[in-house]
C-alpha cells in the first residue's frame, strides 16, 4: 500500500501544479484583455479619422445671350426664334440685348418672352 507520506508527496505536487496553471490561466486573461483593449482603440482611431472638408463646386453656366427684336412700327419685342420675329423685314427689325432696353424704349413683351 502507499504510504501516508508518498500521499501527501503527491498531493502537495498536485496542488502546486494547480497553483501554477491557476497563475498562468490568470496571465493569459490580463493578457488577452490588453489585446482587446489595443485592437478597441485601434478600432476608434481608424474610424475617427479626421473627415476631410466638403468642397462645393459651383459652376456657372454661361448664359445663352438672348437677343430680343422689335419692329420699328411695331409695338411688341420678341426672342430670335419667334415666327412673328421671323417676318419683320431687315429694315424695319430692331435688335435688343436685354429686356430691359426693349422696355424702356416702350415696347411690350410678346407671348414667346
């Protein structure tokens, strides 16, 4: 049979083994929590990465250069384009750049402005 003294022998390397993987199991916890915290902050300084600035781009159309004709017998300015602008002849056809100057000579819109 064994003895008292082999058993307590034995016991006491057990439990010494216990103790050993009981502090390793411990070290490897501490050491996986500062891995997760490195890979967390590791994480929030990839997503917060300075948002680069918005940038409007305006672009201006070049306006069409409306050219606006009046007849001098008339009473009414038109767009090119107009058929009633189309039958006024070359020596009676006034040309505009703006309304405003076709207004002020005292001519009233036609339907195709």
């Amino acid at each position: 049979m064994v003895s008292e003294a082999k058993l307590i022998r034995a016991f006491r390397k057990v439990k010494s083994d216990v103790v050993k993987l009981q502090r390793q199991v411990i070290e490897l916890n501490q050491g996986q929590k500062e891995l997760l915290d490195k890979a967390a902050q590791a994480k929030t300084k990839r997503t917060k990465k300075p948002a680069a600035p918005k940038t409007v781009v305006v672009t201006k159309t070049a306006r069409k250069k409306t050219e606006y004709v009046a007849s001098k017998d008339g009473e009414k300015y038109h767009i090119r384009s107009c058929p009633f602008a189309k039958n006024i002849k070359r020596g009676h056809r006034v040309i505009y750049k703006s309304k405003v100057k076709a207004l002020s000579d005292g001519y009233k819109p036609c339907s195709c402005v």
